[in-house]
C-alpha cells in the first residue's frame, strides 16, 4: 500500500478540459484565453502540454503545408483528416476546425450536414466559419443541433477574391458598425466566441464589451478576449511572410536551415553515424 501511495502522488494533478463554456468563464474571469492554430499530432502535442487552450486547425493549412496562396483549395476533407491528427495529439485543448470555401455557403442544410461529419468523423470540440448576417441561419442549425460554433468575423480569407486584398476591416463607420451587429447577431444565433481578424482595436474592444462570449483576435488590438496566431508565423518558419501583428517567439527557419546544414555535412564527411549510432 506505501507503494501505491507512494506512486499516486508523484502523479500529476488531472489538467481541467477547455470546453466553450470554460472560455465564456475566462471572459467573465478576465482571463485572456491563448490560442494557436496546428495541423498534426506532433506540433499539437507540444502545444497542448504546454497549456494552450484552444487548437484551431485552421483551413491556413492551405497556406502551411499544402502551399496554396489562398485558403480556398482547401477541401472538407483535408479539414477531416487534419483535424483527426491533432485530436490524437491533444488531450486538453479545445479544438476547433475551419469549415472551408464551399462547404457552408450553398445552403444552411449543407453546412449543418458537413459540421456534423468534423464533429462524428473528426473528433473536433467545436466549428468556425466566416461570415455574419449570411451565415446566421446555418450558425442557428448547428447550435440547436448541439454544434458549437465559432464566428469569424473583420478580414475573412475565404472572401479574398472579393476584398481584392488582405487589408483590415471595419476602417470605415459602416464597416465598423456592420462588425459590431454581425458580432452580436452571431451571439444570438449561439456562438460561443468569435475570431476579429485585422480590425481597429479601439473596434475591437468595443465589439468585445458588447457581447457576452469571448472574442479572439488577431490583428485587433489587446482588447480582445483572447488571441490567436499561426502557429509557423509566430515560431519564424517563413522569412517571407512578416505581417505586422505577428510577434515572432522563436527563428525555427534559422535553426532548422542550420541543423539540416550540420547534418549534411556530417554524412559527407562520413562522421554521421559514428560508433555509438550503429549497430
């Protein structure tokens, strides 16, 4: 019985599951909620260990890993198979996956139908889409049917060819205004947070004292309930994209181009594997 006791304690204490209603308590609590995008086991593992509470598997996997310009050649499968990966690599994090180009847009049935397969066939906690008053009947369609569902609001990269470009939004007092009705419109139709991506953040913050769920910025200011970024972007993978609003917490191309280059140059050299690496 020591024993057993003696292995119980070293244990660590069970981490509390982010659920949606856990992120609505750390609004109230002014907790700001941290959020990453990941699109595989591994880089989702590490990120959930560290304590990051919601994985968005964003439809920027496009962008990522399939090398796309724009996130619209993502498909619904994709989203499926990618969102399969970081469930297997999570254990609290609540994740959350893109609905991508043309999969909620045609109708509010197809959009309900294809949320249902990333929740049954995916494992996915919860789903975002783009989109205000367009999307709210499809939004309405998931919640009562027990769908969580995350809006998107500002800049929304499924709408590039429509904008023309990936500049802000809500610039103007229409812009702004529609932002603000969109964000509470959404809240009524049961979302449980909303993404503001590249908007004003005195805007921002205004959107995020009228609503009751959180929001998640990116791009809008430290008013904003919680933020979130591409995973590669603030971990310095690309050395072409530097957008304003990406804080770049480590140089991974520096140190990886320089690993690969040690490497190389140690199987040239043939002292790559030595003694103790062979069998």
């Amino acid at each position: 019985m020591p024993y057993l006791c003696r292995r119980m304690s070293v244990n660590p204490p069970t981490r509390r599951k982010v659920t949606t209603r856990r992120l609505v308590e750390m609004k109230r609590a002014g907790q700001p909620i941290a959020c990453l995008t990941a699109y595989d086991a591994l880089t989702a593992g590490v990120f959930d260990r560290a304590g990051i509470d919601v994985l968005l598997v964003g439809d920027s996997v496009g962008n990522v890993v399939q090398g796309h310009d724009t996130t619209i050649p993502v498909t619904l499968e994709h989203m499926i198979y990618h969102t399969q990966a970081v469930v297997r690599g999570t254990e609290r994090a609540l994740v959350v996956t893109d609905l991508p180009f043309m999969s909620y847009q045609v109708t509010p049935q197809e959009a309900f139908r294809n949320a249902g397969r990333l929740m049954k066939e995916a494992g996915s906690g919860a789903v975002k889409l783009e989109g205000g008053e367009r999307v709210l009947e499809a939004v309405r369609m998931m919640t009562d049917a027990g769908i969580p569902v995350m809006g998107h609001l500002g800049l929304t990269p499924q709408s590039i060819h429509q904008f023309g470009s990936y500049k802000e939004r809500g610039t103007t007092p229409e812009e702004a205004d529609r932002i603000r009705r969109d964000a509470i419109a959404l809240q009524e139709a049961g979302a449980f947070s909303v993404v503001l991506e590249k908007v004003p953040a005195d805007l921002a913050a205004t959107v995020t004292a009228s609503i009751d769920i959180p929001t998640i910025g990116i791009g809008a200011g430290a008013g904003c309930d919680g933020q979130i970024l591409v995973w590669t972007d603030m971990m310095g993978m690309s050395m072409e994209f530097r957008p304003r609003f990406v804080r770049r917490y480590a140089e991974l191309h520096d140190a990886m181009t320089s690993a690969v280059g040690s490497y190389i140059r140690d199987v040239r050299g043939r002292s790559f594997p030595g003694t103790e690496e062979s069998y």
